[in-house]
C-alpha cells in the first residue's frame, strides 16, 4: 500500500510499516475471510488501512466513510494505488442523514454519532446494509463494522445481512460510547448499555457468534470496571 504525505497520521503510519499494528486482529480476519471471489466491505474505513490492505485479495472493496478528510485521504489512496476499491462517502445509518461528531478534529480514527467533544459536528448522508450489500452484486461478503458506538442502534438493520451471501462479519463494540450517550444514574446507564450489546449480539439469527468470550468480557466489564472495554465479536453462517 502507498499512502499520501499525512503529517499528522506520521507516528501511525511509522508503527503500520514497522508491523506493530493489526487492527486488533483485522489483518487476520481479512486473511481469513476474504478471497478474490469475495467483496469486503469497510464501513468506517478512515484513511483506509483495511480497505486497501484487504484489496490485495479481494474481488472489490466497498470503503464507507464519513468524515471528509478522511474521504479526501482514500480519494488520495485511489490514485496511488491500483486497487479495486470504492468509496461511498456516507455514514451506516437508520436514516437518510446522520449527525456525526468530529471527535479529537476532523481525521481522527473517532468519528462518532454517539458521543463528542469539542471537535465540532457535521451531517453526513446515510447508507443501509441493503445498498450495501445490493453494491456486491450477488458476491460472497465479508464485512468489518467499526462506527465508534452508532453499532448499538443499528441491530435491526444487522439482521437484512443474507447468511447464504456472507462469508463473515466482525462488529467493533463499543460500550464506552454509548454508555456515555445514555441518561440516567450509574447502574440504569450500565444496564441499558448490556442490554443494548446482547440485542447486538442476537442481531444475526442465521449467523454463529464465534468469539463469546469477547462479549462475555465487555458485559463483565460494564458491571466491575469503571471503563467498559472494546472488543471485536465475529459472526459466521451458522
């Protein structure tokens, strides 16, 4: 992969050259889940590390990202690297449009429709599932999600992803976010934000949760830690 002269991504891209960053395991979970017959599909894809790492194996990749510096820097990718990758400059979302918040500026990996700072606040157009997965069409799927906390409202729309298409599906949770987003006393926010990750978790019912020790540790973690922690929880065609 080559990427643009990112002055502030520098560190970052320093650490990826140097082999000291896989996502958490998503470099393993591309390895593993996407083929050239396979169309893998990014959605929060920000300057685009996974989408362009997954495109040296993929049929086509489907980049969705909001923020729009970060589509400046995977329009920017496009021209540099001969790769099958589109970019759909839109937000995952249960509406035509989404309210995001820039959290720690414009760019950064934190984008988020959950929560914010002092970063400021912009609207960007939202997409379904279903168009995505219309985008493919008919292709074998695997699909990382990685929205910074909007994950926990969208577990209807998780259900329209076809078993027979999809090949896997990672969802990034993060409990933090939306715990945070929640009103009420400390062991109402708590309780909701459980409740709302085991909805996600049931959210694929023609799909096996392959990791539950994943989602095990993040409810342990809204009831014994002051700071819930992410995880990432894999789904597969049951």
């Amino acid at each position: 992969m080559t990427f643009p002269d990112l002055a502030n991504q520098r560190s970052f891209l320093a650490e990826l050259e140097a082999g000291r960053w896989d996502g958490g395991g998503l470099f393993e979970f591309i390895a593993r889940y996407v083929d050239p017959e396979t169309v893998y599909v990014d959605i929060g894809a920000w300057i685009g590390v996974s989408p362009f790492w997954a495109a040296q194996q993929a049929k086509m990749v489907i980049a969705v990202e909001p923020d729009p510096v970060c589509i400046d820097v995977l329009k920017a990718m496009q021209e540099l690297n001969a790769s099958p990758v589109t970019v759909v400059d839109a937000a995952l979302s249960i509406g035509d449009e989404l309210t995001l918040h820039a959290v720690g500026g414009l760019g950064s990996s934190l984008t988020s429709a959950v929560h914010g700072d002092s970063g400021g606040s912009f609207s960007a157009r939202g997409v379904s599932l279903q168009q995505l997965v219309a985008m493919a069409q008919g292709a074998p799927l695997c699909i990382n999600i990685d929205i910074e906390g909007y994950e926990y409202h969208l577990a209807e729309q998780l259900a329209a992803i076809p078993p027979d298409q999809t090949k896997a599906v990672l969802i990034s949770l993060h409990p933090r976010f939306f715990l945070d987003s929640q009103k009420g006393g400390w062991m109402k926010r708590r309780l909701e934000t459980a409740k709302a990750t085991v909805r996600i978790a049931r959210a694929l019912p023609a799909f096996r949760l392959r990791n539950r020790q994943a989602l095990a540790r993040v409810l342990l973690s809204l009831i014994f830690e002051r700071r819930p922690v992410h995880r990432d929880i894999l789904f597969t065609p049951a």
